[in-house]
C-alpha cells in the first residue's frame, strides 16, 4: 500500500530562534490543578519496524484531564488574554484558586472560540475553571459525542451553519470588552493569542528534553508532528531548531486536507477549495495559520500527506506497544511507516535520516474519541465512515 506524497521543504535555515518565552508556559501549567508531565515511552518495536535507532512517543492521550494535548496552548494564550484585558495586570498567584480571585475584576467575561473538538472542549474547560462563560462555535457536521463532550464541560455549543471557516468567522464575532477570542488559528489582525496557543505547547518540549536528561539520553535526531493548522508544529520547529541545526523535522498531513502541504508548494498560504475530510479530524483544516506559517513553512523539512488507512495502521501498532491512541493521535507513526513502506521515498528517508542509528520522536497527541470507532479499528476493520471535519 502507497498512499503517501512527500514535499522536501528548500527553505530550512540553518538556525531558529523563536522560543520568546522560556519556561514560562511550564511554569504556568505546573500551577494548574492536576499538572504532572505526560509520559515519554520507549518503543522498540516500533523502532524495528521503521527500521531506525530508537523511538520516543510523547502520550498526549491524557493532558490535564483532557485526551488531548490542546489544553496547553488554550490555558496559555487564556490567561495571556486575561493578562492583556486587566488594566493593572494579574500580579502573583501560586494556584488556581488565587488565580481566580485575581481576575474577579474582570467578570463578567465569556471566553468565545470555533473548533471541532479538542480546542473548543479546552477552552470551555478553562473557563469552567475560572468562573467564565463559554461560547463554542462548531461546524453543522460535527459528531454528536464532540458536541456533547463541550457541552458537558458548561459551554453554550452554537452550531455554525457551514464548516469550520465559517464557525472561526463567527466567534469572531463575538470579540468584545466582556467576551475574548481564544482561536488556534489565526487571521488577519488576529495573530497574538494563536502565538500564544503556539507558545502554550512548548510545556510538551521541555518536558521532553528534561526527562531525556534526566535519563541521560541523547535528543532527538528527527521530530515528527502532525499537521492542522500548524500551530503544533510551528512549536516543534521554534524548540529544536534553536537547539540543534542538523535535526531533521517531518509533518504530516491527511490526503485531502494537505493544506500546509499544498501552501508550501504554492510558496504562499492556500485554502484548499474543496477539502476531504480525514478520520484524522484534528487535522482537518483547509488553511494555514497565518502565525504559524511563516515558521513551519521553513522550519520542516519534510512534508508528507498519506491515507487515513495509514492511521489505523498506526493506531494498531501504538496498541501493540502499550499505546492507545486516536486516529489523529497516531498521525505522525501513520507518516513514517508510509515512507517506510515505499520503495519511491527513499530520497525522502534518506534526507530525513531514517536509519539504524536515528532518535525518533513522536507525539500521541490524542486518546481514542470514539470508543466504538477505536474497538472496530483494533478489530483490523477500516472505519472509513468515521470521518469528521476539524477537531482543532
Ligand atoms: C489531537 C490533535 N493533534 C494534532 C493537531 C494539530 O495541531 P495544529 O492544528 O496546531 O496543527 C490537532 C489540532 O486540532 C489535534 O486536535
């Protein structure tokens, strides 16, 4: 089975700099109640199976009390917002419930945000933490158990007539002195609080390299990120890449909403007109975020679209290996075992140095969201009816 497309990138610089806030977003996390880093698991067997050194799986299936990893950058940019709208600033807090006090001020004040899943389901969570109100704007096709699951959180679920463009267009809206924005992705005019959700992942990266040193391990030589907006991996790139100028970074993306892809080949952001959706619904976005562009654009080296078949293949594996992952969790394994598998890409596992001798880092950025879906596809069955638009 083919099933996938690579694009080797030709704008990689040598080096990166965009890490502008240190630890302060893990400091921050680590002030949330329920905080503990995710685990960092090795995986040998995967390793065979690509034929590389070593794998890592960073398991975002359990964040916070979320099976995603998104409530990193939706906590981070809600509180640099929160920062942003108090006159005199939030000043020191140890935990949440000192937090909370600081900000009664401001209230009261809805948090508004567009998704299809994981990114909407965190920020109602986080508003349900701090006394907020929560408006979530979803596309008309999104699956009842994403919409119950941000309804159970205490948010008012408006579903938007169209897709998940037109549900950002409108909690846009909503942006005003008593309700901020808290989108991933972002537009015109509207860039700080998706760098911030960019910044707000970065609590995964360091957790990964303190816990390498901590084992005495060597990092990384290749970081694989899956792709929606873009807002993850521009993470992945602004970390390694100051680090290290010879690591090698892959996204990947589902066939048909390869819209970082399709950008890159273009040389400049592209919607694409007519996106099929993938069972990889996280992934499922049409265009770039604009803040995200310009980083990952030249910070990755590699980027592949592939199949959804790969993504079960890759879920089933991650099980094997003690693993539970979502179809969107498994994406970045999904990547490389369909380079793996073609005799065509090997200039590509080539550049990316898929070798005996390679790190491999990966990231399980989602637990199952359908337990019936995940049952059928452990059972070796495709779920192609299980597609979804974004869950972003
Ligand atoms: C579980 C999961 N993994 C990865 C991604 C991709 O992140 P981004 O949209 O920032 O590229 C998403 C996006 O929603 C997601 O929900």
């Amino acid at each position: 089975m083919r099933g996938v497309r690579s694009l080797h990138n030709q704008g990689v610089p040598d080096t990166w700099n965009l890490e502008r806030t240190g630890r302060d977003p893990l400091d921050f996390h680590r002030r949330l109640p329920g905080y503990e880093p995710t685990p960092l698991t090795e995986a040998p067997r995967l390793a065979e199976t690509l034929g590389v050194g070593r794998v890592w799986v960073k398991d975002e299936s359990s964040r916070l009390g979320l099976p995603a990893f998104k409530i990193l950058g939706a906590s981070w940019a809600v509180y640099r917002a929160l920062e942003e709208h108090s006159e005199n600033g939030i000043g020191a807090w140890d935990d949440l419930e000192e937090l909370r006090e600081r900000i009664g001020p401001l209230l009261p004040l809805a948090l508004a945000a567009a998704t299809d899943g994981n990114h909407g389901r965190a920020v109602a969570r986080l508003a349900g933490l701090l006394g907020l109100e929560a408006r979530i704007f979803v596309p008309a096709d999104m699956v009842a158990p994403r919409v119950e699951a941000i309804a159970a959180e205490g948010a008012a679920v408006v579903v938007v007539d169209g897709g998940y463009d037109e549900a950002v267009a409108r909690s846009a809206e909503e942006a005003g002195e008593r309700c901020l924005v808290i989108s991933d992705t972002a537009w015109p005019g509207y860039e700080r609080v998706p760098l911030w959700v960019i910044e707000g992942y970065s609590t995964i990266l360091w957790e990964v390299e303190d816990e390498l040193a901590r084992r005495g391990e060597p990092g990384p030589d290749l970081v694989v990120a899956q792709i929606g907006v873009g807002a993850f991996a521009a993470a992945v790139v602004a970390h390694f890449r100051a680090k290290r100028a010879d690591l090698k970074i892959l996204g990947v993306e589902p066939e048909g909403t390869a819209c970082m892809l399709a950008s890159v080949e273009a040389g400049r952001i592209v919607s694409l007109p007519a996106p099929r959706a993938s069972i990889m619904a996280g992934l499922n976005c049409g265009t770039p975020s604009k803040v995200a562009w310009p980083i990952v654009s030249k910070g990755v080296d590699v980027f592949v679209s592939i199949e959804d078949e790969w993504a079960r293949r890759a879920m089933r594996l991650l099980a094997s290996a003690g693993l539970v992952s979502g179809e969107t969790g498994g994406a970045g394994l999904a990547g490389l075992l369909a380079l793996a598998d073609d005799a065509e890409q090997e200039p590509t596992r080539h550049l990316l140095g898929m070798n005996g001798e390679a790190n491999v880092l990966l990231f399980n950025s989602e637990g199952p969201t359908d337990p019936e879906v995940y049952a059928r596809i452990m059972a070796g069955e495709g779920a192609s009816s299980a597609t979804a638009p974004n869950s972003g």
